[in-house]
C-alpha cells in the first residue's frame, strides 16, 4: 500500500478499538452493520438515512452523518461531470420511487419509476425525453436498453441526450449496443451501493471501473482463502469505507463479483468488469461455472442478425434446467432461430443442458427494481 493509505487505514482501524492490519480484520456483512448501529446509537446521531433496495432479499437502513452525506454528494457531482453533466441540467432519473415534487424542482429531475415496461410506457418516456429535451440518463441500463429498443425500432432519433450513466446493475455488450444506436452519447458504468457510495466508475465507455480513491479501498479476494486474487481473475468484492463515522465499514462484503484488471502501488486500482451477485451465477450440469459473458453471444448474435432486438433473462431452474425468457417482439421470433439460439446454448453448457425457451410479454424485475440479464433459481447459487 502507499504509505499515506496505510497511515490512514491504521487510524480509521484504532478509531474503531481494532489493532490489526487491514487484511487480518474478519468480513463484515449486513447483519454485522445492523448490529453495529445498534452498539454505536448510530440512527440516534444520524442526519439522514439511505436504504438499499433489497436485491438479494434484505433491505438495509444506512444512517449517515452531515459530513458523510456531503462527502457522498460532492462525489456524485464529480462523477455525473464525467458525461458533461452540471448542476442544473435536466436529466432523466430511472428509479423504482418517485421524489417529493420540490426536490426534483430544484434538481430540474425528472423521474421515471420502473413498473410496467410495455410498448405504451416505452413509447411515452420515450416522447418524454425529446419533449423535455433531456440532456442525461441516470439510471438502469436493463430500462435504458428497452427504451433504446423502442427508440431504435420506431426510428426515433435522439436529438438531445449528451450522456448516460448505468447505474445498480452489470452492463452487458449487446447493451450498449444498442444504447449506442439510439443515442450516440458517452456511455458510462458506476459501480456503487447504497452502504458505501460510489465504489468504481467507467471514464469511457466501454472501458475499465476506475475504483474510487477518496476514501474507499477495494479488495477483490478469493472467498475460500480471502486474498487477493490477481490481474484478470474474479473474485467478491470487500470494501472499506475510512469516510463511515457513524459505525464502522471495514471490509464489507458487497455479495458481488468482479474480475480485476489492474492494481498499482500495492492497491487495486481497476475493475474489469462487475460480473454481479451471487444469484446471477450460472453453473453447467456436471457443477462447474460458467461464464454468462460466454453465454450471452449464443443468445443475441442469432437474434440480431436476423434483424431481432429483444430483452431477455437467461435462468437456471434446476441443476441441468435452463430457462430462457425472451420478451416478446413486434414480430414473431421463427422457430428455426430458437432452435439455433438452443443448440448454441447446449454446446457451452455441455452434455445434458436442458433449456426451454419461453415468449413472455413480461420479465419480472426484483424488489430493488434490478432486472438480471442472468438469473440463478436454484439452490446451487
């Protein structure tokens, strides 16, 4: 580590009672911060609250201090400037609540919450953002790709988004493909919760996670032995966070997977990719992973060469059940490119791949809004 970094982390680490080295100190989880803010009295002290969005199944309360919730926003501004935003400038926000009328004033916000995604909702955000002459898109990149869809299907041009940042889920190639066509802007991935803020972000599009450096250090380690995996491999994502006054942060386990691409002074310096959590792992039948970036060709290359642009989840059911989702299209989907799609999906899943293809006019998303291009729903996960 850089010497200033590890004096820092050495006085955050005796702030807190604790005399070990960073490494040495045991993974937290969301159980050890609920109890933590019990210890501390931290909601007592607390200016204002973030809440997580329940993704995998448990919402979490985070009271954060004055100090703390400036630090989070002055890093959010820094970030949004990344795409040409400023302060002032209307934007689209894609979230799964509404805002109070007044804040969003201020802000010159507009909000679309994620409910239904039909041809009709489509249709009116779409019409929304020329109409408002919205300048950015903040948000899902699963919505943003179904709105591009739209917008590309029915020759809608994009005539004044300068910039797009995906936000709460993995962004994947056929994505931002997509995205591209609708709205030729600068396309930028952040990886961030709500425990911790702003964890890593893209400066280009397409390019690699630069992790946050105010404050925020970042391990990507191998769960079974827990150190650090090397440049190009995956492993779960710890994060501390020196900026947590009210209860300490201190190796917390994100429950996602990343793959490293670079470290520099003794630190991780880059993500790869942010592959997701532990539900969205995809498993071959004989037990070993697989993937999904492996998986996703199979699916919308056949589709797409045949002149199709659909959303899709890519589930597993059952040890050697496979579902594919494929949300239903303007046109018929021909038989013979869901074989192709099947066929394809059983030669990287290997012998005894079982996949059943279904035309839904619905993919579900879960409680936190997030829609997985991969999803896990068996036990194996």
């Amino acid at each position: 580590m850089i010497p200033f970094v590890e004096h820092d982390i050495k006085l955050y680490l005796e702030k807190w009672g604790i005399n070990e080295c960073l490494e040495n100190c045991p993974i937290m989880t969301k159980s050890d911060i609920i109890n933590h803010r019990k210890k501390y009295r931290s909601d007592e002290r607390a200016k204002v609250f973030a809440f997580t969005g329940g993704s995998s199944g448990e919402s979490l309360k985070v009271p954060l201090s004055k100090n703390r919730s400036i630090i989070r926003k002055a890093s959010l501004s820094y970030y949004n400037q990344l795409v040409g935003y400023q302060i002032g400038d209307r934007y689209l926000f894609i979230r799964t609540k509404n805002r109070p009328w007044l804040l969003r004033k201020i802000r010159n916000e507009y909000v679309f919450v994620v409910k239904s995604m039909n041809s009709n909702t489509l249709g009116q955000v779409s019409r929304y953002i020329q109409y408002k002459q919205l300048k950015y898109i903040i948000g899902f990149p699963s919505v943003i790709y179904e709105i591009a869809q739209y917008m590309n299907q029915h020759s809608i041009n994009n005539n004044y988004v300068d910039g797009i940042i995906c936000t709460s889920e993995p962004v994947y190639h056929n994505q931002i493909t997509e995205i591209k066509t609708a709205f030729n802007c600068k396309i930028l991935d952040r990886y961030s919760n709500e425990e911790v803020g702003i964890i890593a972000h893209q400066r280009e599009t397409d390019g690699d996670l630069i992790v946050d450096r105010f404050g925020v250090i970042v391990e990507v380690v191998d769960p079974n032995t827990l150190l650090p995996v090397k440049e190009g491999e995956e492993g779960k994502v710890l994060v501390t966070d020196l900026n947590a006054d009210l209860f300490p942060i201190i190796r917390y386990d994100t429950d996602d997977i990343a793959m490293v691409s670079k470290y520099k002074d003794g630190q991780l310096y880059s993500l790869k990719k942010v592959i997701g959590r532990n539900f969205e792992k995809i498993y071959k039948p004989d037990g070993s992973r697989i993937y999904t970036l492996s998986l996703g060709p199979s699916i919308y290359f056949p589709l797409s060469k045949a002149g199709y642009s659909c959303t899709f989840q890519f589930a597993q059911t059952n040890i050697d059940e496979y579902e594919l989702r494929i949300k239903q299209s303007v046109q018929k989907i021909p038989n013979k490119i869901i074989i192709e799609i099947n066929n394809s999906l059983k030669k990287e899943l290997g012998e005894g791949a079982k996949i059943n293809t279904v035309i839904v006019e619905e993919i579900p998303r879960r409680r936190s809004g997030k829609q997985p291009m991969y999803l896990n729903e068996t036990s194996h996960k």
